[in-house]
C-alpha cells in the first residue's frame, strides 16, 4: 500500500491516546486500523513526561500498525487549545515584472504568506498555524485561490495561531522520541470543527464541547472561522476520582463502574438497579443504586457546564443556529444530551463517527485529524509548508536519509527544483471562473458576525 495515501491521525489525551490509520479512496477516508494506549506523562492535556508519553504513543501506534497492516513513519498530530491565542494578519507582495502584470504562480503565494508572517512572536510562543481568510488581486477580493490569475498586487489575509513554546516542544520531542514523523501539526478544535461539522453549521455558527478525559474544550466556528476557545482544566477523569472518593473505592474500580453503570443525568437512572462496589478496607462489597452513582456524575458534569454557560454569557455569544455538538469519551455518558439542554439553547447532539470500529465519541478528534489533512487543498499546503519553514522538525529518520521538514528560508534542491516545473506547469492559460456570489445574510447572521469580530483582541 502506498503510504502517501495514508494518514494517521494521533490524538494525545489525558487518559487515552488514540492512533487512527485511513486510506484515502477517491478522496473519501475508510478507517483501516486503530490502536489505543493508556496515557502516560500528561495533566491536563499537556505533557508533562517526555518519556512516558513517548512509551505511550509507540504502544498506540503499534497497535495501529498491526492492525491495518501499514508501516507508519508519519502521524498527523492534534495539539490542544490551551494557551491558544488568534490574531489577524495581513501580508501584500508587488508581483509585476518591470511594471507589467503576469501570471501568480506558487511562489507568490508563499511570498505573500511569508509577509504575513512578519509578526512579532514573544519569545515564549510560536507559531502553529497560518489559515487564510481570502486573497486580493489588484483590489478585487473574496478571492480563495489567486493562482493563474493576472496582477499586479497580490494580498492576503489570514489568521495567525500561536501557542506556548513548552507545549509544542514536548509534543515534537514525545513523538519524534516514539519513533515517529510529524507529518502536520493540527490544532485540535480546527480539525473538529472543520470536519465533523456541515457546511451550514460552519457558516451560520456552532459551539462544539469537547469531553475530554483531562480537560474540557469549548469552541466556537463561525463564518467558516475559529473564532473562540476556552479550555476547562477538568473532564472525565475527575468524574471517576469523585466516584473513588464518595464510594471509598479504587480508581480502576470507580472507573468501570462509571462506563458500566453510569448516567449524567442521575433522574435516567433507576434507583432499583443494585451495583456491587468493592469498599476499601471491607471484605464484602458495598451495594449502591445506579441513581446514586449517577448523582456523583451529574453534579460533576453540571459543575462544568456551568463554567462553559458563564464562559459563553461572558462572551456575549448568542444563540447559534448550529446549537452545540458535543464530542470526546465522556459524550459516550447516557443523559449528557438531555443534561446539556438544560444549559444551553439550540439543537443538541452528539457526534458519533459512523465507521466501523470506531462507532465512539472518544475517536471524533482522530477521525477529524485525518480527515483535516485529506481535504487540504494546494493552497492550504503551501501556506504549511511556509509555517513549517519557521522551525526544524528534526526526524528520527533523517539517517535514512528522509526529512520532514527545513530550516527556515532554506531552499533544498529538491523544493526548488518542485518550485521550478510547478510554475512552468502554472504558465498555461487559465481561464478565472467568477467569483461566487456572496450569499444575503439576514439582521441575525450580520449580528453574529459583528460579536464574533470582537473576540480577537
């Protein structure tokens, strides 16, 4: 199999890592293998042991491995939220020759995305990713791809996300020492919201939660943007140490008796149904009804989305007509929809994947990762390959005489001859489709818009 048609999608959790292994067809993704670890080294979302996390995300690719009975070199990385800051960003290139319009190619693009990126970074962050919003040919805009087209000015404005040096350090250190490429680095609430939601639901607005084992992730896509994060430092790991506290039982124990007996919204549950808990210190088990074991759960699950509701009121976001999507392992819990009601308004759901295997929220952020790297266009990956210019991603199989990405402004023999016969190929005439219509936005979409303008500060 050929492998350039592979992509892995490794989701690095508090509680679990996920390695999920799609072949693209045509096009379309099918999950061919999937391999899940017991976390090691994180709080919170972040790594905090290089070397533990590094133990836990071979075991996962392994597992992955053997199963779709690929060799993986490289994995699409998802990076959490935490710390994430955006910010608009503008870059503009003269492109004539001796005063004369001509044709854009590749290079402009870069060019223009390198001017883009001329901002000033503290010292502590870095840049993950660059997004552009639309191009600008000579004044005329909306444009999404200005290659072939003829000018003289070409702009471009984009979305610039940053996030802490220490944790996208240790993520590249985990997974280079694991054995592993990084293929792409993909921040986690873009590669959710993108595709596992419609196209209408992107346009007019959503907010998606992510239920995460260690962390909570709340963000907001609309006009086809991200447009806000905000990052709950508990999930569901929290629930199960509640469980262990209340009922004087093991964290394993507390855990199974979560999955297997547990309801987010303790009125589901029936008070008849007996569970067998094994009490600390007692040689007998300890019965419980499911409704109790489910009131510890709620009142945990409230405790959070309270934070999300006060989060968003703050905000001022409003009602959104693509509701709100929930994901991630604690979504798996019955009653989460019916308790998330209570608190937020809009249509309510939970993402399940619809693929063989993998029929669990908790595979919604893998399944997004590939996906994300499937469906990026040319333009999309020439704007990467200028990010990933910034910094050396050093490969763990650079011996064998393969390398992921450079140094920056280093032109390898290789890129420019790829440069060189992308612009020869780009000469041919190309006949410039018009621009699609805008579509008419009604009070209460242009009333979105304008709140959501104001959350880049």
């Amino acid at each position: 199999m050929n492998n350039s048609e592979v992509y892995v999608g490794l989701d690095i959790g508090t509680t679990s890592i996920k390695a999920l292994v799609c072949e693209s067809v045509k096009g379309q993704l099918k999950v061919i293998g999937v391999g899940v670890e017991r976390s090691a080294g994180l709080n919170r979302g972040v790594i905090v042991d290089i070397d533990k996390t590094a133990q836990a995300i071979s075991a996962a690719v392994a597992q992955a491995e053997e199963k779709s009975n690929v060799e993986i070199q490289s994995v699409v990385v998802g990076l959490p939220a935490n710390y994430l800051q955006m910010q608009r960003v503008h870059g503009m290139i003269t492109i004539a020759t001796r005063g004369q319009s001509r044709e854009i190619v590749n290079q402009d693009v870069i060019d223009v995305a390198r001017e883009a990126l001329t901002q000033s970074i503290p010292p502590e962050r870095e840049i993950i990713d660059l997004i552009p919003t639309e191009f600008t040919v000579d004044g005329f805009s909306g444009i999404k791809d200005p290659r072939g087209m003829v000018g003289v000015r070409l702009e471009m404005k984009a979305t610039l996300y940053t996030g802490p040096k220490t944790i996208i350090h240790n993520t590249k250190k985990a997974v280079q020492q694991a054995g592993y490429d990084i293929k792409d680095f993909v921040i986690t609430p873009i590669a959710t919201d993108f595709n596992l939601l419609n196209d209408g639901e992107q346009d007019f607005g959503t907010v998606v939660i992510d239920l995460g084992g260690g962390q909570t992730t709340t963000s907001i896509i609309h006009d086809h943007q991200l447009k806000y994060t905000y990052v709950d430092p508990e999930g569901g790991k929290y629930i199960t140490k509640d469980i262990s506290t209340v009922m004087n039982t093991s964290l394993k124990n507390a855990e199974q008796l979560k999955l297997n007996h547990g309801y987010a919204m303790a009125s589901l549950a029936d008070e008849d149904v007996q569970v067998d808990v094994d009490v600390v210190g007692q040689n007998d088990p300890v019965q419980y009804s499911e409704q109790y074991l489910s009131e510890i759960i709620e009142a945990r699950v409230r405790q959070i989305f309270d934070r999300i509701q006060d989060k968003l009121k703050a905000i001022h976001a409003p009602e959104l007509p693509g509701g709100v999507v929930l994901i991630g392992g604690v979504a798996a819990l019955p009653g989460v929809k019916e308790l998330a009601e209570q608190y937020f308004t809009g249509n309510i759901k939970v993402n399940v994947p619809e693929q063989m295997g993998i029929r669990h929220p908790r595979y919604a952020v893998s399944l997004a990762l590939g996906m994300y790297e499937n469906q990026l266009s040319d333009i999309d990956r020439l704007i990467k390959q200028t990010v990933q210019r910034i910094d050396t991603i050093k490969s763990p199989h650079e011996e064998k005489g393969q390398t992921v990405n450079q140094p920056r402004q280093q032109w390898t023999e290789k890129s420019d001859k790829l440069q060189r016969s992308q612009r020869e190929a780009q000469q041919q005439p190309v006949t410039e489709e018009p621009a699609p219509k805008k579509k008419k936005q009604n009070g209460l979409s242009n009333r979105f818009k304008n709140i959501f303008n104001n959350l880049f500060d």
